[in-house]
C-alpha cells in the first residue's frame, strides 16, 4: 500500500497457476505450461486487473530472475524489481510499470501449511520499501510491502476448504496471521510477529473477530485483534472466490492498517465460478 493509503498493487508470479481454469482442465497438469504475472492495481476511483496466462515458450528463469512473456523480476542481492508489461480482460487496458521491492531483512523459514507437508509458505520478506512508477495507468507512489513464496504438491482445494490472512506494517517490523481451515476438518492458525532485522519473536495469539461479507458476492471476512474487534476500511477486490480489503484493529497492542485476504476454495470448487475464469485469465500460446 502506499504511504497515504490511497494506492495498491498485489503482483503474484506463477508456476503451475493454481487458480487457472486450464491447467484444471488439463490432464498432464504440466505446471510450465501454465504460467501467469497476475498483477492488480487498487485505485481510489477504479482497480486494473491482468492475469494472462502463458506457456514453457514465454518463460525464462534462472537463480536471480524470472520472465514470462513481455514481464520480468529480477533479484540483485538488495532490490526486487518487477518490470510489468500486461493487458487486463474482459477490458483490455495497459499495465505497464515498474516495481523496486527492498526487503528490509529476510526471514529464516518455511511454514507449513497443511497436515501432509503437501502445501508451503515463506513470508521471506515482511517487511519491505516499495517503489512503484506505472506509465500505464499514470501512477507513482512510495509505500510499504511484503513478499513471500507458496509452493505445493497438490490442489489448494483438496487440502484446504478456506482461509484468512493478514499483514500489518508495526514501527519497528511486522505481523502476520495466516489462518487455515483444510478439507479434513482440522486448521491451524499462525500468529507471526517479525522484527525490522527478520527476527521472529513471540507475540500473544489475538481474538477472532468478525467482519462484514463483500458487498457484491458476499464473500465472507473474519480476522483477529486484541480486542476481537475489527473494521473494514475499503473492500480492494471482490470476487465469486476472493477478497481483499484494508482493514483497522489493533495487533500487538498498536492500532494497525492490516492488508486482509479471504479466499474460499468451496467457491472456487464450483464449476460456475471456473467456467467464468478465463473472461478475467485469457490465455496465450507462446
């Protein structure tokens, strides 16, 4: 998010798109041939969504970089910088930019997230100074960011029937809570609490507390709080599957402005909800 709250971006990277239509309908399930830059701009007025899915033709990667058809990342010891070249659909506006991300520190580990070891995440970087400059649209902000890494051996959906997350920039560090809820009835919360220098260090588990659904597909929000007690501030994506919002509670004893996302893979399970993926993910060969 940007400093004064009013500018967003999520960018994702894939291998193996595991919320593509076509790589659920493909019986190889050969991950390099579905691949996508999924990126989402958050306006005040109106968002830019793109997520175009390609094949092993448009995609390089070596130990330091990543590029798939006219995007890249690319890592230099110090700075993350994601140079964006995308379209969006159904509308076909321009995302065109660069983004420097600079990890304050890194941390040490791995979670898992399942009961199996099936199903990974790395909040490498919580904590992290964000530079975007879009030409397409004209936007320029400076903000605070984060970055992690998912990888897996299996469907989201077989592993996982829901969860939540949140992140909250702290003055000096981090937090994170990463609540699962898995296909087999058991769940697992992580209450995460991260140093300016990476350092994890313990923090009480805070108290759920309950959230309006989106306005438009009602997708359901619950996050936690130190006193239960949360507020949406601005739904940034509604989807049939998928929320994001900004949100304000308080966590570790501060008042925060955490990122928030819900996602649920019972919905996404739907053959409706699949069937009207690739309006918003088209797909190109090469």
């Amino acid at each position: 998010m940007s400093a004064d709250g009013r500018q967003g971006l999520t960018i994702i990277a894939f291998i193996g798109s595991v919320f593509s239509p076509y790589y659920a309908w493909d019986a190889k399930r050969d991950p390099f041939a579905h691949c996508a830059v999924n990126v989402v701009l958050y306006g005040e007025r109106a968002n830019r969504f793109a997520m175009t899915e390609r094949n092993a033709r448009a995609l390089a990667r070596e130990a330091t970089s990543f590029s798939l058809g006219p995007s890249s990342l690319e890592w230099d010891g110090s700075v993350l910088t994601i140079r964006l070249d995308e379209r969006g659909a159904p509308i076909p506006q321009a995302v065109r930019g660069t983004v420097r991300v600079r990890p304050k520190a890194l941390t040490a580990q791995p979670f898992t997230l399942d009961a199996h070891g099936l199903h990974r995440w790395w909040p490498m970087a919580p904590d992290c100074d964000v530079e975007a400059e879009f030409t397409a649209p004209a936007i320029a902000w400076r903000g605070s960011g984060y970055h992690d890494t998912n990888d897996g051996d299996g469907a989201l959906e077989d592993a996982f029937t829901d969860w939540t997350w949140c992140r909250a920039p702290l003055e000096r560090g981090s937090t994170i809570l990463y609540d699962v809820r898995r296909t087999d009835g058991s769940g697992q919360n992580l209450t995460l609490r991260f140093d300016a220098d990476g350092t994890r260090r313990e923090m009480r588990p805070p108290l759920a507390a309950s959230l309006p659904p989106t306005g438009l597909w009602r997708m359901p929000r619950t996050t936690r709080s130190d006193d239960a007690r949360a507020q949406v501030v601005r739904t940034l994506e509604d989807t049939p599957f998928y929320a994001r919002s900004l949100l304000a509670s308080t966590l570790d004893g501060k008042a925060v402005r955490p990122v928030h996302e819900s996602l649920s893979l019972k919905r996404f399970r739907n053959p409706l909800v699949r069937l009207m993926l690739p309006f918003r993910m088209p797909r190109r060969i090469g």
